[in-house]
C-alpha cells in the first residue's frame, strides 16, 4: 500500500538490506507456470494490501486475453508474500502461508493465496479483535479454504506456535528486504524491477507480456538515426 510514509519505510528497509539476509533452503515464494519460462514474473504481495489484491487480480485477467494466448505456456508467475510492518494481521497470514506451502503443497497454497485475498476486507487492521481471536478466524477460516487438502483449524492453530513457520515468514520479509523491496506489490520481470509495476491494469500486463515475446522496434530510437 502507497502511503505518505513511503520515504521512512524506504530508509528502514534499505537498513535491513545491510543486515544478514539467510540464504532459503528452497526458492522462495509459490509458483505456478513452464519452470524453464521464456518470462518470470515475480510479484511481491503483502495478503492485506489493497493494492497487492488489484495487481494480482489483474495479472490473472491478462493471462487469460486470447491476445497473449500463445505464450502463456511459457511463462511462469512467483508469489512472494512479504507482511508489511504497518499491516497487523499480514504476518499471520504470511505464517500461515508458510505452514500451507510446507505441508499440504504449492497448490493448497496458491489456493490460499487466492482465497485470502478474495476474502481481504476481513483482515483489515480496522477489523478489532485481540490476537486471540485473530488466530481462530485466520484458522477457521483456513480451514474452510483448504477443506479439499484436510486442513483442520487446529492445526492452522498450532502452526502458529511453531517457529519454522514464524521463521519463515520473517526470512521471506528479510529476502524481500535485501531485493529493495519497500512495499508491495512489487514486480520483477526476468528479475529485472517493473517501473510503476503496482499500477498495471489487464492491458498493461498484457503489453508488458508482448515486449518479451512480441518486441516492437523503438521508434523514436530509430528516428534519432
């Protein structure tokens, strides 16, 4: 999310850089898509960012217009959940993230990525519950997500006292750190930084698409000739 206090996130951010990142034992993130893609595109999404939820709904939408139709299979898309420190509640849903993609597996977890961000408004800051609470609506609700792949609510529970999955959440946040990310979402496209990413709609993802696969020479390029 966009905010007045972008400058001072920077600077903390650009702090942690310096910090020691710990190298994953996996890649990071979930992915889905051709794993030897022609384009990778790595999205940085905080679950409780407004703006995290309109980049990726719209990402979806492009790589289903018929206009990009040829190449899909061959490109691949990594979420990357980084919990912003302003939003509450997103690193409880990055926890649990980490619990769903160790456990049940990318696909339960591209689920959940799917769902929570379907389900965003309930897990705004404004929502006023104790922590308590917060960890038996994320869990309950998880489990109704996650039926399919046996998710109990318990043990979404559980994953909360458990320091892998907390760990986990902070090194993804750390890594993203070490990358420059400031806030989500943030795009990388074959790792190189998408300038003003955040704001792309269904047609701009799709000409972003088209120039890696479809180049157009530059015209004023050339005309400087």
């Amino acid at each position: 999310m966009r905010s007045s206090i972008f400058i001072i996130l920077s600077i903390i951010a650009l702090a942690s850089a310096t910090q020691y990142v710990p190298i994953p034992n996996k890649p990071d993130g979930v992915g889905f898509g051709n794993i030897n893609a022609t384009l990778t595109i790595d999205a940085w999404y905080d679950l409780t960012c407004p703006d995290s939820l309109n980049t990726y709904q719209e990402l979806l939408t492009a790589l289903n217009n018929q206009t990009i139709a040829a190449y899909v299979n061959q490109i691949r898309i990594n979420y990357h959940i980084m919990p912003l420190p302003y939003h509450y509640n997103a690193f409880y849903l990055a926890q649990v993230f980490k619990y769903v993609l160790e456990v049940k597996g990318s696909e339960a977890a591209l689920v959940y990525v799917d769902q929570i961000f379907e389900n965003q408004y309930l897990y705004y800051n404004a929502f006023n519950l104790t922590t308590t609470q917060i960890y038996q609506l994320i869990a309950d609700n998880t489990s109704q997500y996650l039926s399919a792949y046996n998710v109990t609510s318990q043990e979404v529970l559980d994953s909360f006292n458990d320091y892998d999955y907390n760990g986990g959440a902070r090194a993804s946040y750390k890594l993203g750190s070490g990358l420059t990310v400031t806030g989500t979402p943030t795009i990388f496209a074959n790792d190189a930084f998408v300038n003003d990413g955040q704001d792309l709609n269904a047609s701009g993802w799709v000409d972003l698409i088209l120039s890696v696969f479809d180049p157009q020479p530059d015209e004023e390029l050339i005309s400087s000739y």
